[in-house]
C-alpha cells in the first residue's frame, strides 16, 4: 500500500481543468491545514500571470480573494511552513520570476541556495524575498527557449537538495511541469481535469484515482491528465492507484495514527535536518547560527534547557558534547532551572531546545539564562516561535509539523542538531580534526538508511508489545548514551500506555529499584554502547537472576545479549556516538504498539497537551 512517509513541511495544489482553479484550490489547501503553516497563496494563469498570497491563516487569502478574484481555470497554490525567511506576506509562495511570466510553489530546501542567490545577483539579478524558492523562479526564466519542460529540467540540474517544485507559466497556458526530488507530489485524474498535490487528502473529494510520482521524475499535467518522466528523461509507465481511503485516513497518509506516520518521517527528517549543513568533509554550515569561531572558542559551559522529551534530547546533547567538546555540559529542567537562581554567567552557551518554541518552562529559563549573560541558541521545530525570536541564535530542526502529541521525529531531529552544532564548535575550538569530523558526517550520512531498516522491523516490535501490553510496571535501564535513550522510552511508553514506566542508569538498580524486579517484570536494556557494554550485562544478570522478562535494544552483531535476553530488537551497527538516533527508533514502536494493544487513544493522550504553553 501506498504510504506517506515525508516530514512534509509545506502543502501544494495544482489544477488543470475546466473549472475556476482558485476556489479548488483555496479548498484543497484548507484539507491540508492539518500539516501546519504559517502563510498561504494562490497563481492563476490567464494571459498573464496573477498572484494573491498572505501571511497567516488561510482565512486572509480568503478574504483577498473575495476582495480581488483570480479568474482562469489553471493554477497552483501553497502553504509556507517557513525554512527560509521569516513567515510573511512577500515570503509566501507563489514567486514569479521578474518578467512575471513564470511562477513556482516549492516544498524542501535548495541545499546550495547562497551559492545560486550569489551568482544570481552577481549578474544582476534583484529578489523581493528571502525564500530559495524564488531562486526557481528565475533559474527557470533564465533556462526558458520556448518548451517549460526542458527548461525546469535544466533548471533543476543547478537546485540541489531534497524538494518539490511546481512551475507554471503564462506562455504555455493549460500545462504545469512539477519535479519530485524526495518531497511528495501525487497527480489525482478526473474527468477532464487534472490534479498536483502534495497531499492526498488535499483531491480526494474530486477523485480517488492517483498517479503517485516517485523521487528523480517530473510530471507535466494538463486537463487531460498526466506524463511522468525521469528527471534526466525518459517516459515512465505508472499504473493508476486507485484510493479508498476516508478523509481521515488520508490526513495520516494510510497510517493508523499521525504518531505511527511520523515515526516512520523519521529518515527523511534526518536527511531534511542535516541537508545543506554539512558536508562529507565534515564542514558544518548552520544558518541561523551567528557566533564567531572566537565566540565557540571562549565558550567555559553549555546549559541545556528544555522539559520532556526535548529535555531527553538534551541529555544525549550533553553526552556529545562533553564528549567531543570535553566541555562542561548541565541539563536543566527548565522549570527548575527558572527557579534556582542558577550559576549562569558568560561566556556560556545556553541552548534552549522547544519543538514547539512555546514551552512556558524552556521560555522563562531561556530569557533567565540570557540576562545572566549567557548567549542563547534556540534548538526549534518552528520558525518565528517566541524562542526563535528571542535568541542570539537559531538551529532549526526541520522535522515539519508534528501532529502527535508524543514527540517521536521531532525529537529525532533534535538529536541531529546537537551533532551539527557539536561539530559547528568543535571545530571552531579546534577539539574536532577532520578525521573526527569526517567519522561522524559519514555516520550522520548513513544514518537515513539505518533508520529505515529498523523501521522495516516494525512487526517483531509488534510482537514484543505482547509481553508488556499486562504488565504494572517497566523499568528502562542504560548508561551513558544508552541511559539518555532509556528516559525517552520511558517517557514514550508512559504517557501513550499509562503503563507505569521509570528510567535509571543501569548502575543505579541495586541502590533500591532492584527490590521491585520479579519474576515477569519487564526491564529494557538499552545496549549499544561499547565502552560499558560489560556493566550493563552485569545489571541484566542481575534482573534476569530475579525473574525479569528482559527486551534488549542491541546491535545486529551483538552475539552475546540473546543468550540473557528474551527478545532482542535489532537495530544496525553505528558509531557509538550516534546510536540514539537508530536505538529510540525501536522504543518509540514499542510505545506505539504496547499503547495500541491497550487501546488508547495514542494521538491525544489523556490529560496532555502538544504545547504547554502555561506553567
Ligand atoms: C513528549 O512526547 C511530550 N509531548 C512533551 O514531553 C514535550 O516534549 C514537552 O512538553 C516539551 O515540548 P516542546 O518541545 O514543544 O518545548
């Protein structure tokens, strides 16, 4: 079955037909406000072509267009969920080029977007907004000799990252060509009229019959339908998919629940996180992050601030950069940290890590951290939130618009930026050397790849939820690494199964916790990392002395766990560094599934909100 699994960040719709195009597609953009964003616009082509787009809810555009119609029945329209620039009206999509003649709506980033913005303008190039989109919008002008086709494929040859782009122009009225590279794009087909999206839910009150294009093709729609092509060229066959799914369904892209899509995002979130930062070289660029290297150089301590599972992002955080760093590195719950009077003077490095960049908490310790001194880093899912505009620095993570209330591929995304930004100073400090740099940027590289693998393993996860969906209490167990990832397990399985859960370093068990392990109490071992492995395998023989069921989140090579544990999830060799990001990947599914067999309601926990916004 055809399941979506892209952290899409943004929502595009195109119509081909005989119909007004800008009612349809105001009216499938608002079938994907679900996804979130932050603007919205509309292009229709009509002997010229003519654009209304605005910041905000989608209610704006609305009222502009009732003020100012868009008349033509071919067209394209968006929702800006903001990477590049601030949320507003000029940075809302569509973007034409300066002749006006051509229009583009783009999803993902263009990775080498300074490089093509710099040698654009060098030739006299003028652009009204901050986007890379814009960018497009004039490579294609540029490329243009009478065919669109070929001129967004020469166009493309020069955008790289991971995206999807939809171009229009008014010189080939009746047509729209659109490039899929990674970012989602469907083709829904009526009767005599033609549909681009970047959603199902966005047609599917028009038809149910689809064409799904695939990463590395381009489409060219018109009212009698579709052509797929590669990239590079060559016709593709695609069979119809035919969809019989509700609306609902389709918001969670044929998943059961937005938690369990999201959860399988997560390889493409890592990829949209690390794109354009960082090279195989191990040379890292972060583009909000302002600090000189004399800056990262002077650093004496980082404070990492946060609450939940941003708060066990930061715990990894913490591992990584006194490991790479050696330097000192306090997690603080934000609510504690607000009240403690903390130590915090310069020139320290507080990092504040919110998905949301709402949390009341992480806010107030944020601001405390900053009067006292110490330089701000937002590590944030959303631009424009209150974090974001109050620090020094921002490190977006790009993990889109998370639905769920349990945090799963945003907090994966944190995880990617602390290695980022580790790297960032560690090489500004001169503590990372290249070989160290090239290690993790080659890890960091592969780690899509090893996500996915382990997320093809989902059905022995299933199976091991049966040995927990019962049981009164869970105890999670680790240490260094593992530990940090033992707390978000724990954290996930608590709040979706209302199972009684704890997390503790491994060697804490027998100063107490011990005396609750009997025979059939389930204990998780988290278990990856090389330079403590034996201590942990002292601390699961002492629960399985006792009786315990024991699930053990290994390594594939790992040949001695499976004689002392009663079920081994597999995750794929990596660096010890980096294994939180494949090591969670099985805990998050056990949540998901032990919830599911207890049948809750796992998007909407009881009592719990997505962002606690009040103290
Ligand atoms: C985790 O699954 C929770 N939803 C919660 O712990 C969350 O991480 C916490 O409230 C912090 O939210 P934030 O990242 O938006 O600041």
């Amino acid at each position: 079955m055809y399941q979506e699994v892209h952290a899409r960040m943004c929502g595009i719709m195109g119509y081909v037909g005989p119909r007004q195009a800008a009612p349809l597609i105001l009216d499938g953009l608002r079938r994907l406000e679900y996804r979130g964003y932050d603007s919205a616009g509309i292009a229709v082509a009509n002997g010229d072509i003519h654009v209304r787009k605005a910041e905000g809810k989608i209610g704006r555009l609305a009222s502009l267009l009732e003020t100012d119609p868009l008349h033509g029945t071919v067209g394209i329209g968006h929702t800006r969920w903001a990477t590049h620039g601030v949320p507003s009206d000029v940075n809302a999509h569509p973007h034409r080029d300066p002749s006006g003649r051509f229009v583009v709506v783009h999803n993902g980033i263009i990775e080498n977007f300074h490089e093509l913005r710099e040698r654009l303008s060098a030739e006299g190039h003028l652009f009204e907004s901050e986007t890379d989109t814009e960018i497009l919008a004039h490579l294609v002008a540029l490329e243009y000799d009478g065919d669109i086709v070929a001129a967004v494929r020469r166009a493309v040859a020069h955008a790289e990252g991971a995206y999807a782009l939809v171009v229009m122009t008014a010189n080939e009225p009746g047509r729209i060509v659109a490039v899929r590279r990674v970012s989602p794009l469907i083709v829904g087909l009526g009767d005599g009229e033609t549909f681009l999206a970047s959603d199902i839910p966005a047609v599917l009150q028009h038809t149910r019959d689809f064409l799904i294009v695939e990463d590395g093709e381009l489409v060219v729609v018109d009212a009698d339908g579709a052509t797929i092509e590669h990239i590079e060229g060559g016709r593709v066959d695609r069979a119809v998919m035919h969809v019989d799914w509700d609306a609902e369904q389709a918001e969670k892209g044929g998943y059961e629940h937005f938690m369990l899509k999201e959860i399988h995002e997560q390889p493409a979130v890592i990829t949209e996180t690390v794109g354009g930062r960082l090279d195989g070289e191990g040379e890292v660029w972060l583009e909000d992050v302002h600090f000189d290297d004399a800056f990262a150089r002077a650093i004496d301590r980082v404070w990492i601030t946060a609450c939940g599972t941003a708060l066990h992002a930061g715990l990894v955080g913490r591992e990584i950069f006194q490991r790479i760093l050696r330097l000192p590195t306090a997690v603080e719950y934000a609510h504690e940290m607000r009240y403690a009077d903390p130590l915090v003077s310069a020139p320290s490095l507080t990092v504040a890590i919110s998905q949301s960049g709402e949390t009341a908490d992480t806010l107030a310790a944020a601001r405390l951290a900053r009067q006292k001194g110490s330089r701000l880093l937002a590590l944030t899912n959303v631009v424009g939130s209150t974090l974001s505009r109050e620090a020094d620095d921002v490190l977006y993570t790009r993990a889109g618009p998370e639905i769920s209330v349990a945090s799963t591929k945003a907090y994966m995304a944190m995880l990617i930026g602390e290695y980022l930004l580790a790297l960032r100073i560690g090489r500004a400090r001169g503590v990372v050397d290249e070989a160290l740099s090239q290690r993790v940027a080659h890890g960091l590289h592969l780690l899509p790849a090893q996500v996915e693998h382990v997320l093809q393993a989902e059905n022995d996860v299933a199976k091991a939820a049966h040995r927990i969906a019962d049981a009164q209490d869970v105890y999670f167990i680790g240490r260094g690494l593992d530990y940090a990832v033992a707390m978000e397990g724990s954290l996930k399985l608590k709040e979706i199964s209302y199972l009684h859960s704890e997390a503790m370093p491994a060697g804490e068990l027998k100063h107490g916790t011990l005396a609750l392990v009997t025979a059939g109490v389930p204990v998780i071992v988290v278990l990856t990392q090389g330079a403590v492995y034996d201590k942990t395998m002292s601390a699961v023989q002492e629960v399985k002395a006792r009786g315990a069921t024991v699930l053990a989140v290994a390594y594939e090579d790992d040949a001695t766990i499976g004689a002392f544990a009663d079920e081994v999830l597999r995750i794929p060799r990596t660096d010890d560094l980096l294994s939180p990001v494949a090591s969670i990947v099985p805990l998050q599914l056990l949540a998901y599934h032990v919830a599911r067999l207890r049948g809750h309601d796992i998007d909407q926990p009881r009592n719990l909100a997505k962002s606690v916004t009040v103290e």
